[in-house]
C-alpha cells in the first residue's frame, strides 16, 4: 500500500482551472503552475504519454503525463482507476486541444480497492445506486449536481425566510405523544428514564408553542418520522419546512408559498416556467384557489358537501370505488372522494382549499362556511407540496378535537392525533391569530430537479438491510480503457 499524507493542499479546482484558462489555444502554455486533486476516473496510454481524467466535485480536468517530464510515469499509468490522486503540474492545452495539467509529480491520496463498474456507461443497476450513493456520486453524470440542487434549495430557503423576519430553530426529535399529524410514529425507548418516546411525525406543536412565548415568525427545516409504506413520494424519514406567524391566517400562507417556490425556481432554472415529467408547469404566481368540493365536481362529476345526507354520500363514493366505514362522517368521505378521484389529476399548481373539519384537527373554523375549516393543501404535478391552516387557537375547541380524534382511533381509525397535554397548557396561555405552513422539501426538490422518484433525491433512502459479502478487491472491469483516446 501507498504511503499516503495526513494533508493535501490542492491549488485549483477541475472548474477554476477550465475558468482561468479555457481560452488557450491548441498546443498552449499558460505558465502557470497548479496543484489539483480528485478521483482518476479514466486514463489511456499513448507510448511514452499517457492521459488521464481527474474529477473532483467541480467538475472534470485532464492530467497528461510523460516519460520525459513525470515522476515515476511507471506508476503513474499502473494506478488503479478510482484512486484519489494530487497532481502538480503546468496547465497546457494539448495539440488535440484537450485543456491539461502537464503532470511533473504526482501523489496517491487513497487507493480504491473495489472499483466502480464500468466508470464509462454508469452503473445503472438501482441497487447498487441506491445502496452504494458514494459509488453513484463518482459513476453517473448529474447525480451529484442533483444533490448539490437540494443544498442550495435549504440554503435558499433559509435566507428567503430569513428576510421575511422568521427565525430558525431547533424543537426536540423525541417526543412523549405523536403530535402535529396524522401519522403513524415510530418508537423507542428512554433507558435512563424508563420512557418509551415516539420519533416526531412533525414539529408542529412546539413550534406554534414558542409563537405563544412571543417567536411571532419561526420556522424549522429538518427531519421527521413516519412509520409508513415505501413509494415514488415516500420515504419513512424525510424533510419538513414548517414555519409559523402570528396574526397571519391561510391566507398569508398561501402568497408565502407560491413566492418562496417561485423564488427557489428562478434562483435555480432561472426561470418559473419548467417542463416536469414532459409536462409544461408554470410555477408563477398568483397560483389557483379552489375548494375541494369544486375540484371534486370538475373531475368526478358529482357535488358534494359537507352538509348533505351521508347516506347519499356513500353512494357516491361506491359508484366511484371509494371504499368508507361505518364511522366516517361526510367529511372524511369527501376526502377520501378526492383523494381517489382528483388529486392526482391536478397538475397545478393550485391550492385546494377549504377541507372538512372532520379531517382537519388543528385547523380553525372557516369563517363562512360551517362543517370546514380554513386549510389548504398546494398540489404541483398531482403531488401534495405542502400543508396549511389557519391555526385552531382556542384551548377548549382543540381539547375537543384531540378528544374526537382519540374516538376515531377506538372505532379503529388507523391515523389519529393523540390528546397532547403540554399543548393545550400552552393554548391555555393565548395564541394569537396564527397561520401555519408544512412543505416536503423533498418534493419541492423532486420538482426543482425534474426528479420523479423522492429517493433519487436522497442521499441514503431507506432501504432493507443488506448482507454485505465483503470480498478483497480485485481487478476491476471498468479498468479497461475507452476506446477512443483521452488527448
């Protein structure tokens, strides 16, 4: 094995090298001297020249070595392909007019003992891409710039918020009860203190407790746990935006929304008109308000509200093979209408608005129409985006919905919220006129990014666990050269 240094210091990038020099002509020297540093992806020999391409995370530069000007240009082309190497050497442009480092001494950095599979046509097996992301990254073009597009769009995000005066913060994992959703949680336990806890479903609750003790704008970006089934759209821990303001209503939440995404899309694309799945998409603002009871009508052909015969209303969800049980009201069947019927036809964006209260535990009363409350849902290429209310802010009227959401659950709901305590304390103290928003930043980026599977923009998706086979490294196929020559 190499001996290799407890320190490197590179000079230049793949990216700054082709910034600074991409102009030289065909058979060109700069003059000036670089260190760069990456991974040697491919390589050919050509007698007493050799060629090959070191990547690093900007991008791609091309080192060429020779007999006459290389150290050790007999290792250098015996170095397994994958191997992190640090080169010094003039930048040039060869006569093929391949922008160069000329290669006088050079460094392995990390041997690679298992190699990538065939580094020229990318490894397409899906688990293999998903299982070994840190073999993905190096083997498939845009993997990494896929994920380096989901960083800026949390670092965007932040600083957008950060000008609308929210503050960030940080509310506890571990929870007591499974609050903020309608989830099930995952579960553990607390050793020392003999607790079992839940992984949180959402912030939710804490964070409209710290509007009661005066944040008046907050918001939180990270992880939460739901115990559920894996999909294109689903993935058992992923990240949640939700933020909070006071004397806000769903109103607020709605311009926040469509101006932070239409944000993020022209930072990004720069543009807020997109093409996503081969569709057209046109992300600018004002998006569309409706109700879900009118896009229920324009897709299933029927009217239904909250207020009319149950029985009626379970005809129609049996002509529409909408399956119900004996303890859903008229709201949660017209849910459950739409669901099936509607949702997914909603390319957007648009927000549905205007849920049954039935369904909506910690929403607020609408302010017109008994039976609904002030909630609604943003739907982009027939995907929910994000969640919001008008948040419900008397004391009494929750401990009711809590309660009624603790029945549901007895009748065999398999999705409840339970009675949180420490919650209604804090209610108890006066929360102003709140509006509150949730957005799955995951699908936010699946939608900045083209991508049509949330694990495609994971770095490590949930999986089932793997028995590893850990054999020694060997030869690897991909160490075969291209056909046509690197120079």
């Amino acid at each position: 094995m190499a001996t290799v240094p407890y320190r490197y210091e590179p000079t230049a990038s793949a990216a700054s090298v082709r910034s600074r020099h991409g102009a030289l002509g065909d058979g060109e020297e700069s003059g000036e001297v670089v260190t760069v540093a990456g991974r040697l992806m491919l390589r050919r020999e050509q007698g007493k020249l050799a060629f090959g391409t070191l990547r690093d995370w900007t991008g791609e530069v091309q080192l060429f070595a020779g007999t006459s000007w290389t150290d050790d240009f007999a290792g250098f082309t015996s170095l397994p392909l994958g191997t992190w190497v640090g080169a010094e050497g003039e930048v040039v442009k060869t006569r093929r007019g391949e922008l160069s480092v000329k290669v006088a001494r050079w460094q392995v950095l990390a041997e690679c003992r298992r190699g990538f599979g065939d580094k020229w046509r990318g490894i397409s097996d899906p688990e293999v891409r998903l299982r070994q992301r840190e073999v993905d990254l190096w083997a498939n073009e845009g993997v990494r710039d896929r994920m380096l597009q989901r960083s800026r769009v949390m670092s965007l995000t932040r600083r957008w918020l950060e000008v609308q005066a929210f503050v960030e913060v940080e509310t506890p994992i571990f929870h007591s009860v499974a609050g903020g959703a309608p989830a099930k949680p995952f579960t553990t336990h607390h050793n020392a203190l003999d607790v079992d806890l839940v992984l949180r479903v959402a912030p939710e609750l804490y964070l409209k407790r710290l509007v009661v003790g005066g944040f008046e704008r907050v918001y939180e970006i990270g992880r939460v746990f739901r115990n559920e089934g894996l999909s294109t759209r689903h993935n058992p821990e992923f990240t949640m935006l939700e933020a909070y303001a006071a004397y806000w209503d769903y109103g607020d939440m709605m311009r926040l929304t469509e101006e932070l995404v239409a944000h993020l899309a022209t930072e990004l694309l720069g543009t807020t008109r997109l093409t996503y799945a081969g569709r057209d998409l046109d992300l600018t603002p004002p998006w569309r308000r409706a109700t879900m009871s009118e896009l229920v009508e324009e897709h299933a052909g029927v009217a239904v509200e909250v207020g009319m015969d149950l029985a009626e209303l379970r005809r129609i969800c049996d002509d529409h093979g909408v399956p119900w049980r004996d303890f859903h009201g008229t709201g949660k069947l017209i849910l459950e209408l739409y669901e099936k019927t509607t949702e997914a036809e909603l390319w957007g964006p648009v927000f549905v608005c205007d849920y049954p209260k039935e369904v909506s535990p910690l929403a607020r009363d609408h302010r017109e129409f008994p039976g609904l409350v002030e909630r609604f849902e943003g739907i982009v290429a027939g995907r929910e985006l994000c969640n919001a209310f008008s948040e419900l802010v008397d004391p009494g009227e929750q401990r009711a919905r809590f309660e009624d959401q603790a029945r549901q659950k007895a009748e065999g709901e398999d999705e409840t919220m339970a009675v949180d305590e420490p919650y209604l304390r804090a209610l108890d103290h006066g929360l102003p006129p709140t509006g509150g928003l949730g957005i799955g930043m995951d699908r936010l980026v699946m939608l900045l990014t083209g991508t049509e599977s949330i694990r495609d923009v994971l770095l490590f998706p949930t999986l089932r666990p793997e028995v590893i086979r850990n054999v020694p490294g060997a030869p690897d196929d991909g160490d075969r050269p291209p056909e046509e020559p690197a120079g």
